[in-house]
C-alpha cells in the first residue's frame, strides 16, 4: 500500500513535472516568435534602408556620369578658347608687322597705310579683348573644372561609402536573417520535444491513472480483509480474556503447590541433614571400632 502510494506520487509529480516543462516551452515559443516578428520588422526596415542607398549609389552614379559629361564639354570649351586666344595673339602679331611695313613705304600710300593701320589696331584692339575674354573664359573654365573635379571626388568618396554601407547592411541582414532560421529551427525543435515529452507524460498519466484505480480495487479489497481480521481479533481477544481466566485459577493452583514443593523441600534438607550426621557418627563409630581391634 506505501509503495503504492508512492508510485501514485511519482507519477503525479512527473506529471505536474511535464506540464511545467510544456508551459515553459511554450512561453519560450512565445518569446521567439516575438523575437522573430521583431527581426522580421527589423530586417524589413533593413531593407527598406537597402533600397533607400540603392537609389541613392544609382543617383550618385547619374550625377557622377552627367559631371563627367560636362567635364568633356568644358574640356573642349577650355581649348577652343585658347585656340581663340592663340589666334587672337598671332593677329596682333601679324597686325604688329605689317604696321612696322607700313611705316616704310612712301608719303603717298602712308595715308592709305595709316588707315589700314587705324583699322588694323582697332582688329589688334579687338583681339586682344578677346584674347583677354578668352582668358578670362579660360581660367573660369579652368575653375570650373577643379570645382567638377572636386565634386566628383566628393561623388566618389560618396559612392565608395554608399557601397560599404550597402555591404554592411547586407551582411547584417544575412546575419539577422541567419539568427530568425536558427530561433525558428530551435522553437521547432523545442515544440517537438515538449510535444513528444507532453505524449509521454500524457501517457504515464494514463497508465499511472490504470494503475490508480487498480490500487483502489485491491485497497477496498484490503479493507474487506482488515474489517474480516478485526473480527477475528475481537473474537481472538475474547478467548485470550477466558483463557487468561483460567490461566489465573492455575496460577493460584500452583502457587499453592509451590508452597507445598517448598515445604517438602525444606524436610528433605532436613531429612538429608540427619543423614548427614548420622553418617558422620557411624564413620567416627567405625574409626573407633577400628582403633580398637588394632589394639587387641
């Protein structure tokens, strides 16, 4: 009956055992399902941010190759200039010598050459304002220039850290996503076992409510005993109680022949006593007796 008792416990406590096991797997389920819909927002945020840095590297990559065309188109702007000025300086040169001509010829062409030579420094004039425009044009070209330049390094130094910040996020988005497929595997795995541990203890339940029912069987069979047995102890009680009675009548009985045992025993010991003596007398008679016939 203990040890069935005992077993009824076990079972119990393995059974309350297995559902605390089931609710706190399923709490752990709980929490990574919220873990994983957090990453999933996270990874969808990610993402969103993705596409936001793609679109920006593409922009950068438009504005990158719309300065590089106009970089072309001040190039050759900047050399047609200085073809311009070069000619502007090689005019004025040609102007400069054919006045130095001039002065050499006769009174009666100076007049005619001194008129070409107003109009030919008014040509020298006009070029060398537009040699100095052209130079003017030149350096702001070249200004411009550096400034394409410099936005350009500054485009690419952009581009260089869009595409590590791309790379980044990609890994980190491989890496979160790794992360949400082994919690996802590890809160299948769990729900399988505690699945598979709920089965058992739903089964141990089961046979440990078999075997309760049987020890209730053979415990309501041992109380018919026990209610037979204590019958029969009262009935064995009755008769010890009557043979006790009879037991004290034989216990007076022999304690009134144990006096009398007593009694005969001390006139034995008397009776010995005198026989006793008696032999003492008759073997210092006979030592008497002797001692006489050995003087005759």
């Amino acid at each position: 009956m203990v040890s069935s008792t005992r077993t009824t416990e076990e079972l119990g406590a393995r059974v309350r055992s297995a559902e605390a096991l089931l609710a706190s797997a399923r709490e752990d389920i709980g929490r990574a399902e919220a873990n994983a819909e957090k990453l999933r927002q996270e990874v969808a945020a990610q993402q969103d941010n993705v596409k936001i840095k793609v679109a920006m590297l593409d922009s950068a990559n438009d504005t990158i190759a719309s300065l590089k065309a106009e970089i072309v188109d001040l190039q050759v702007e900047a050399d047609e200039a200085r073809r311009a000025a070069e000619e502007a300086e090689a005019a004025l040169a040609r102007e400069q010598q054919q006045h130095d001509h001039e002065d050499e010829e006769s009174d009666g062409e100076k007049t005619q050459l001194r008129q070409e030579a107003q109009a030919a420094e008014s040509a020298a004039a006009a070029a060398r304002v537009e040699l100095t425009e052209a130079q003017s044009r030149v350096k702001e070209l070249e200004g411009q220039l550096r400034t394409k330049m410099d936005q350009i390094s500054e485009k690419d130094r952009m581009l260089t850290y869009v595409q590590e910040e791309v790379d980044r996020v990609q890994v980190l988005f491989e890496k979160r996503a790794q992360m949400l497929r082994d919690e996802r595997d590890a809160a299948r795995s769990d729900a399988t076992t505690v699945a598979t541990a709920r089965a058992v203890a739903e089964s141990r339940l089961a046979e440990a409510g078999s075997r309760i029912d049987h020890l209730m069987a053979e415990l309501d069979h041992a109380r018919a005993q026990l209610e037979d047995a204590a019958l029969q102890l009262e009935e064995q009680r009755r008769a010890v109680a009557s043979a006790n009675e009879a037991a004290a009548a034989r216990g007076a009985e022999a304690a009134r022949l144990g006096a009398r045992v007593a009694e005969v025993e001390h006139e034995m010991r008397q009776l010995l006593e005198a026989v006793e003596r008696q032999k003492a007398s008759s073997a210092h008679k006979m030592r008497q007796l002797a001692s006489l016939l050995q003087d005759l």
